[in-house]
C-alpha cells in the first residue's frame, strides 16, 4: 500500500547518513527518496494551505540533510542553522559541496608539499654520500689523508697560480729551503792584515844588544 511504502522511504531517509560517500553522492541518494516520497502525496486545492506544507516538507529536508553529514561538518552545519530563514536544500548541499572541494585542494596541497620536502631530502643525502664515497676513493700517500691522490698533492707537486694561499706557503717552502742553504755553508774569517805602520816584534839576541 501506499501508506506502507511512505513508511519504508521515511525509515530509509532516518537511517541515511553520507559516512564513506561524498557530499553529491550523499545528497543524490536522499533525494531521490524525498521525490519518491513527495510523489505520494497530494496537496490541497487551497493555494495558502499548498504553500504552507512546501514550505514545511522543504524545511524537513533541510534537517534531514544536515543530520547525515559526517561529524567534520559540524562547524557548517551550526553555522546553517543559525540562519532564518533556513536557504532551501538545494543552496545547503552546494555550500557544503563547495566546503568538501575546498578541503580537497588543502589536502591535495599539503601531499606536494611533503613528497616535494621528501624528495629534495632524499637527494641532498644522496649528494652527501656521493661526495664522501667520492673522498674515500683518493687516499695520498705523502700527506697520510684520504680526499687527493698522490698524483693531485699540492704539497708533493706544488700548488697552481690561482690556488688560493698557494703563494704563501710557497714563499714559506722556499723560506726554510733558503734556511737550509745558509745553514751548509760555511763562513771562513780572516784575521786582519797588521798595519804598515806597526814595528817588527825584537828578538832576543836584539834586545840583549840593547841592555
């Protein structure tokens, strides 16, 4: 019967919620019920009295959307409420559709966001490693260190013009090799030359002669 049927669509809107739906296919699902339902009943010939019941079966229909929503539009839904009068249903179902798609552009952005921090971290780590590997390849037999080869030592081959304090410990190197010349050599010191002027030292036998 038609009051039968009437029973079950109502039971079925009272236990409709969205849960794992989105918001349009939440609100597809239950109006569909609400035209099913409004399709079995008949309005009155009087225009105010046809009106008055619109009005109220609209208003039904708004509380019944809002009380299957999901527990994360609660904030929405109290704003709607406190409206008056409450916008028709279809007007609530495009704020809270355009609300689901904002939430979707959040969480879309925050994703790239991340796998973008993710990926520069994986590969600043990866060049890190690359240069130590690379490091640990040389290993300089005259400095005892690993980084340069033996054949790359500035030490063993001498530093290039452009390297920066090269120079210097380059006149430092030629410093101590100067040291070392200087030290080799062997400085020989004459005794002066006696004057012209000075007197022959005597003899004994002369000066015996003179006493």
């Amino acid at each position: 019967s038609i009051a039968h049927r009437k029973y079950q669509i109502k039971v079925s809107i009272s236990h409709l919620s969205q849960e794992n739906m989105s918001i349009a296919a939440y609100y597809t699902k239950l109006k569909a019920l609400w035209d099913e339902l409004s399709s079995y009943d008949v309005l009155p010939e009087c225009s105010c009295g046809a009106l008055k019941l619109i009005a109220a079966k609209q208003q039904e229909e708004v509380i019944q959307f809002l009380m299957g929503l999901n527990d994360s539009y609660n904030a929405l839904r109290g704003q709607i409420l406190l409206l008056d009068p409450l916008p028709s249903v279809a007007k609530i179902f495009s704020l809270v559709l355009q609300e689901e798609k904002q939430r979707e552009a959040r969480v879309q952005s925050n994703l790239i966001e991340h796998v973008g921090l993710t990926a520069y971290g994986g590969e600043a780590r990866n060049i890190k490693s690359f240069n130590l590997k690379r490091s640990q390849q040389y290993y300089c037999t005259h400095c005892q260190i690993a980084g340069h080869s033996r054949e790359r030592c500035f030490k063993l081959n001498g530093y290039p013009p452009n390297f920066k304090g090269g120079k210097q410990r380059a006149g430092s190197a030629n410093a101590a090799d100067g040291n070392k010349v200087h030290s080799n050599v062997s400085v020989s010191v004459v005794p002066p030359n006696p004057s012209k002027d000075q007197a022959p030292a005597l003899t004994m036998d002369e000066y015996n002669k003179l006493f």
